[in-house]
C-alpha cells in the first residue's frame, strides 16, 4: 500500500447509507465528486466502466468521480458512512492509490465519520 495525500478543496456532505441485496444503487448519470467512506455493516460491491472494488466492515473506501458507480451489497445488507468532496482528479492506478484500505481500528474512524456526519447534520 502506497502513502497518499488527497487534496480536498471542499468537502460537500457527509451521510449515511444502507444498501439491501435485491436493491442496488444505480445512478442516472455519472458522480459529480469524490467519496471516501467506511463500511460499518456487511459487504459493499462498487463497480463502473474504470474500477471495481469490494469492501468489507471496517474498510475505507475511495469512490471516484466522472463515473456512474454501481453500488451493491454482497451481504443481504450493507451499511456505510461516507463523505463527498471535492478535490483535484485523482489518479486510481494500483501503483498510485488503493481504493479500498483494511485499517487496524475501524471503530475509531467509524466514530470520527459518525461524528463529522453529526457535526454536517447540525448545519456545520
């Protein structure tokens, strides 16, 4: 695993979302920002015409934009909180950036997602 930096110029929201099996999520048209997120419950499938990953609990995640993202869940349900922002193109070649990170502590990135998700909730 590569070090990285992401040069975030304005972070637009941060939410939560749950995924069920027989229900993927499919977008209309393609991802106008960037999402890093965590999974907090199950296995999340994302897939689009330049990458595809899965992640599961505790895994951080990059979603790029450009990109109409199919989102599923490998598990009967999938839950995560994720963050979009945006940044400068960010390049997704195995030898620049890994879009899907297994961290020794999910829990406390888990709690500060959870935190900024309350903090955006609040009106900033």
């Amino acid at each position: 695993m590569k070090e990285f930096d992401i040069a975030i110029s304005e972070m637009l929201t941060v939410s939560s979302d749950s995924i069920a099996k027989d229900r993927p999520f499919i977008p209309n048209t393609p991802r106008e920002q960037n999402a890093i997120g965590i999974v907090t419950y199950g296995v999340l499938s994302v897939t689009s015409k330049d990458y595809s990953f899965t992640a599961e609990k505790g895994d951080v995640f990059l979603v790029k934009s450009g990109n109409i993202d199919i989102s599923r869940s490998v598990t009967d349900m999938v839950s995560y909180v994720y963050c979009d922002f945006i940044s400068p193109p960010i390049s997704t070649s195995p030898e620049t950036f890994d879009l899907v990170n297994h961290v020794r502590e999910p829990e406390l990135i888990t709690n500060e997602f959870r935190r900024a998700e309350r903090i955006w909730a609040s009106g900033h």
